[in-house]
C-alpha cells in the first residue's frame, strides 16, 4: 500500500510542474489557485455526499481545516506561482525540497516523531541531488532584489506546505477522514482566495486560454482530488519527513516528460544528479545495515 501511494504521489505531483508551467501568463496567480481549489473541493463533497461518506467535524476541526487551507491550499501556491516570474522552475524545485527538512524538524518539535538514523544520509544525497539535477539553472540565474524576493516566496510557501503537513498529521491522529478534511481544506482554501480576488479587483473569469483551462482542470481533479489524497494518506502511514522525500523525485518525472515532449538535453551534472536522488531514496527505504557501521551513522544510532 505505501509503495502503491508513494508512487501516485511521485507521479501526479511530478506531472502538475508542467500544468502549473503552461497557466503562466494566461491566468493570475490567485485566480488560478481559486479555480483549482474550488473544483477540487466541489468534486470531493459531491462524491463523499453521493456516497454518505462526508464526516462530521468539530467546531476546532473545522478551525483546523481552516489553517490548513490556508498553509497548503492558499499561500504555499500563491507563493509558487508568483515566484515563477522571476525564477525558473529549476530553483523552485530546489527551494521546494527543503520540505523534506521543514517537515522532520516539524514532525519532532510539535509530535515529537524521532527522526531515522537512516534519515540523514538519505536527505543529504537528495539535497546534494537536487542541486547536482538544477546546477545549469542556478548558474544562469542572476541574483537582483526580485530575485530574492522570488526565493524568499518560495522558502515561504515551502514552509507553509509543510505546516499544512503538520495539520494532516493532527487531523489523522484524531482519527479524522482524510478525504473530508481534504475537502473542507480546499474548500476554505479558495474561499480565502475569492475573498483576496475580490479585495484586488480581479475577474474570475480571467482566460479563454485552452490550455489554461485544461491545465486548472488536470491540477484539480487529477493534481488536487487525487494527488493531495494520496499524499496526505501517505503522510499518516509513513511520517511527514518520509512523505516528503516525494519531493525530491517530482522533478525527476517532470524532466522526463521534458525529455520526450519539449527536448530537454540533459547533462552530466543532471544524470549525477538523478543516481544521488535514486541513492537517497533506497538508503531511506531499504534501510541498508551498512550504513550503521559508518563512524558517524552508529555514533548517532547510540545517542536515539
């Protein structure tokens, strides 16, 4: 089952960089999260309706869903989307990754879930990977004011996914069903954004673009019904740190959709860059015992 989620996730949240790609400069950064969101949460209520499955929540439940419509359904896309003005996705892939340290410190501060000694190596190669994958990009980019500006965007919106984390960790420890608060979530996630829409005068029915239409529809039923509950599911299954080493592979599938349909040339850096991912990846989930015989590795096993 966790293999089965890890791969969805993997997949559909690697193919939603190129949907999220091709709505720029077709539809605002806010209109585009707002029409995501509220498909998405209009597709779930209508199933879980149909199917008597919608649950009831607390009052602080419902406080709750809140939050995390705000974190992850509302500011960590903004931030995203706004950002791709200024910075390539390669850098946003870069910063984005760093969920997987967000989400461990989380994880230990506020549930006190003890990170694995196989943990470490497994995100320092990821890290040294993403950077070894996006090193052509981040060579060419130059730093001025908006540019900063963008990667303190991105570290924001990062931050306020794995926050979003957290609260799904919360919802799954009290026993709350995923899909509902999924819904209400995303619910209250676009309601913040209509209300934002309509603070700043923009229309909701910004684009006839085809494209951006298709690409808002894929994000939502495909990138947010499917994708965020398979995630969210693998988050109370694996942990919040492990579900988050996703995130390092989601630039992998994008690349090599890239690869067929775009021309993307890949270089040696990037193919170093993918075997260092790959290696993180099985350190983190076969859990090779040589690893602890390393000085450093057993020395920390002594201290958990």
């Amino acid at each position: 089952m966790n293999v089965a989620l890890y791969t969805i996730v993997v997949f559909i949240f690697g193919t939603t960089w190129i949907a999220i790609s091709a709505q720029h400069g077709h539809i605002t950064p806010v209109i585009a999260v707002f029409w995501r969101f509220f498909i998405a949460a209009l597709i779930l209520f209508v199933g879980l309706c149909l199917s008597k499955r919608l649950k009831k929540l607390t009052l602080i439940d419902h406080f709750f869903c809140l939050l995390q419509g705000l974190c992850i359904f509302g500011l960590n896309f903004i931030c995203f989307y706004s950002a791709v003005a200024y910075v390539n996705s390669g850098l946003e892939s870069v910063i984005f990754s760093m969920a997987v340290i967000f989400n461990a410190i989380n994880s230990y501060l506020l549930f006190k879930q003890r990170i694995s000694v196989y943990f470490i190596p497994a995100v320092i190669c990821g890290l040294l990977g993403m950077l070894a994958l996006f090193w052509h990009d981040l060579t060419v980019t130059h730093i001025h004011s908006q540019t900063v500006f963008a990667i303190l965007l991105c570290v924001l919106g990062t931050y306020g996914f794995s926050l979003g984390n957290m609260i799904s960790l919360r919802h799954q420890r009290h026993k709350l069903d995923v899909l509902s608060t999924n819904a209400y979530g995303m619910l209250y996630g676009a309601i913040v954004m209509a209300i934002v829409a309509v603070l700043r005068g923009e229309g909701f029915l910004a684009t006839s673009s085809g494209i951006a239409i298709s690409a808002v529809l894929y994000l939502a039923v495909v990138g947010s019904v499917i994708g965020f509950s398979a995630y969210f599911l693998l988050v109370g299954r694996i942990g919040a740190g492990q579900a988050a080493y996703t995130t390092l592979l989601f630039p992998l599938v994008a690349l090599t959709l890239s690869t067929f349909w775009e021309g993307y040339q890949w270089t040696w850096s990037a193919g170093f860059g993918v075997i260092l991912i790959l290696f993180g990846n099985f350190i983190l989930f076969r859990q090779p015992q040589w690893i602890l015989k390393l000085p450093y590795w057993s020395k920390s096993l002594k201290h958990q």
